[in-house]
C-alpha cells in the first residue's frame, strides 16, 4: 500500500514543538530530512492505489516547466485539464483515473518515477516521530515540508496505512478516519490553539491597542475559543 496524505500548513513550528511536547508524551519532533513511509522502506516505490498527493503533484509539474514542457497542452492531450494556475493542485488535484491516463505519457511517467524515487519521504525540514525510548521500529512518521510557493509554511505529510503502522495511534496524535480522509485532528486543534495564543501574545507583547488581553476557553466538544479584548 502507499497511503500518502497531507495535512494542513503550519506556520509556526515551535508552537507544534511545543504541542507535540505537551499533548503526545511518546513522540518527538526533531530536525531532519527525511521521514518514514511506505514508499521509503520500498525503494521509493508508490503502488499507485491513490493518486499523488497535490503537494506532491504540484512539485512534479514544477519540475517539468523548467524543462521548457507545456504541461497543460501535454495534459490535455491524455485528456486531462490542469487548473490554469498549477498552485491550485495542492487543494484541487487530479484523481487516481486521472493519474492513469498521465502516466500513459512517457514523460509524465519519468516525472512521476522521479518524484517517488527522490523526493517523497526525503524532503522534510522537520520530522515527528516516536521517541527512541518507545523503541517502535515499525511506526511511519510525519514530515513537515517546506511549501514550495509560500515561505515559511510547512506541510504536514504521513502514511496513514495501518494508522501510520501505529503512529497515528499516539496519545494526542488523532488516528485518521477513512469517512472524511482526516488524520490527526488531536494534534492539529492543539497545534491551532497553541499557534494562535502564540500570535496573540506576540501582538500584546508589541503594544497593539486592539490587543489588551485575551480568554481561552475549552468548549465542552473540545473545541478551543479564544476571545481577545482591545486595551481599555
């Protein structure tokens, strides 16, 4: 299997450091380039039972622009059309029948092998991972991806086969829910939280008037709301 997802940007990766201390005891997040996936421990091999994901998809076709390649004429031609701005794959891409008949293309195929085999599970900055202690040598890991258009935005990416092999069965983590394709929401609303608190801060630490002070709190479906007050 090769169940490769995205989760949402992070913008602030001391604020997930810090979430990921505080609500998920066994993992860690650490700096580090790749992270561990299906594809990763098969030669960088991708079955092909789910389409590329968009973050993905979209770094392939940046590749084969610089190659001088139309790959909006060369997409159509296979019979698939590609949003006109190719930033919009990341939320917009293209499905597994769609994949199919690219990949009939002999350099759409080359691109694709080479995304697998050399990018997907080495191009993270930061890595969340068990710690050594819980030695779970089976488990996959998430990487934080650097956003290839939006600097200082981070993807999160994992393999969440087999609840990524138990990664996403970690305290605080959020085990991914085959009904909407979600996978762990625990950490992301924490991480939400912890983010915009941080920004808050920043703003009352600076002396902006509309921000004198705030109040958290945690609604009774866990649901975090955060009120903020201008200085009276």
């Amino acid at each position: 299997m090769s169940h490769l997802a995205s989760g949402f940007c992070v913008t602030d990766i001391e604020a997930l450091a810090l979430t990921v201390k505080e609500k998920c005891p066994e993992l860690e997040l650490v700096k580090q380039k790749t992270y561990r996936t299906w594809t990763t421990d098969h030669g960088g091999r991708l079955v092909g039972d789910y389409p590329l994901p968009g973050l993905y998809q979209l770094k392939m076709m940046a590749v084969l622009k610089r190659q001088g390649i139309d790959v909006h004429a060369k997409a159509e031609a296979q019979g698939v059309k590609l949003p006109a701005n190719l930033a919009e794959l990341e939320l917009k891409s293209w499905d597994l029948a769609q994949q199919k008949l690219l990949l009939q293309d002999a350099e759409f195929k080359a691109a694709y092998e080479k995304i697998c085999s050399e990018t997907v599970g080495q191009d993270a900055e930061f890595v969340i991972r068990y710690k050594q202690s819980h030695n779970n040598t089976k488990a996959y890991e998430i990487g934080l991806i650097p956003h290839p258009i939006r600097k200082g935005e981070y993807v999160m990416m994992t393999d969440f086969y087999a609840q990524g092999n138990g990664l996403l069965n970690a305290k605080g983590m959020g085990q991914h829910k085959y009904k909407d394709g979600s996978w762990g929401g625990e950490l992301k609303q924490a991480y939400a939280g912890m983010a915009a608190e941080r920004a808050i801060i920043s703003q009352i630490k600076a002396g902006n008037p509309e921000y004198g002070r705030y109040e958290k709190t945690v609604l009774p479906d866990g649901k975090i709301k955060i009120e903020v007050f201008p200085r009276s």
